[in-house]
C-alpha cells in the first residue's frame, strides 16, 4: 500500500472548508488549540519541493486568508504559520506524509506558550560566528 492510499486528505472533500484552483483548508484533527487549521495542497505530495510555483501561490493565498479571519474573529492576536518534513517519523494520528501547513492561533501567554514554550528557553543558544560561517556556507 503506498503512502497516497493511506493518506487521510487525498479524497476526503468532506473534511475541506474552503479551496482554490490548487490548495484546500481543514480543520486539524487532533489539533493543538481551537482554530488550528491545515492548508495544504489537493495534489497528493510529500516532500515540500515538490510543490510547484501555482500550488504554494494556492497555500499562501490561503494561508493568509485563514490568518486573517482567525484574527478578526478574536481566535488569535498572531498565528504561527509551521509546516514539518520529518521522513524519519512513522505514519501516524500525529505525523501524515502529506505537506501541509498548520495555521495556529496564537496570543501572549496563551495556552501553548503555558503548556509548553515558557520551558523553551533552554532549547536556544547564541549563533557562534564560526558555525554562522560554517553553516552559511550550505547556501552558497
């Protein structure tokens, strides 16, 4: 069984609440917060270069408009905007091998920052300039 045939998103139009010509936007199930959203395009696709120019035009073009109607409707004062490649993680409820982008609303001391990002500030460090150097080099 490939990963298409096992993919909750590829011809479940049910779950979808708004599209354009390329992308489509669902509601996360699980999701982290209410108004979690997905974007995504309606291709079946895994890898996030293998989006073409018309579909992330489609994802942004939708992305932006759920950010907006999250705000506005006081859901959020921001949103984070995330999207995650992790082949080495197995098919799950959590883990779908099919790009999307979440869509999350956020506002100080909300319910993730309590739960979770107030812990975050061991997780960063200063960039030293040899490894910017380093790792500058990757793109060049």
């Amino acid at each position: 069984m490939n990963s298409k045939s096992k993919c909750p998103f590829c011809g479940n139009g049910e779950q979808v609440l708004k599209s354009n010509e390329h992308a489509q936007v669902l509601l996360s199930n699980p999701r982290k917060v209410p108004g979690h959203f997905l974007v995504l395009p309606k291709r079946h696709i895994e890898k996030p270069w293998e989006l073409t120019d018309l579909e992330r035009r489609d994802i942004f073009e939708l992305t932006d408009y759920v950010s907006q109607r999250l705000i506005e409707h006081g859901l959020g004062e921001g949103v984070d905007v995330r999207q995650n490649y992790r082949p080495f993680l197995y098919h799950s409820k959590l883990k779908v091998n099919h790009i999307l982008y979440h869509v999350i609303p956020r506002s100080l001391e909300d319910y993730i920052y309590q739960i979770s990002e107030k812990y975050d500030t061991e997780l960063f460090a200063d960039l030293d300039p040899t490894e910017a150097r380093e790792v500058a080099k990757i793109l060049k």
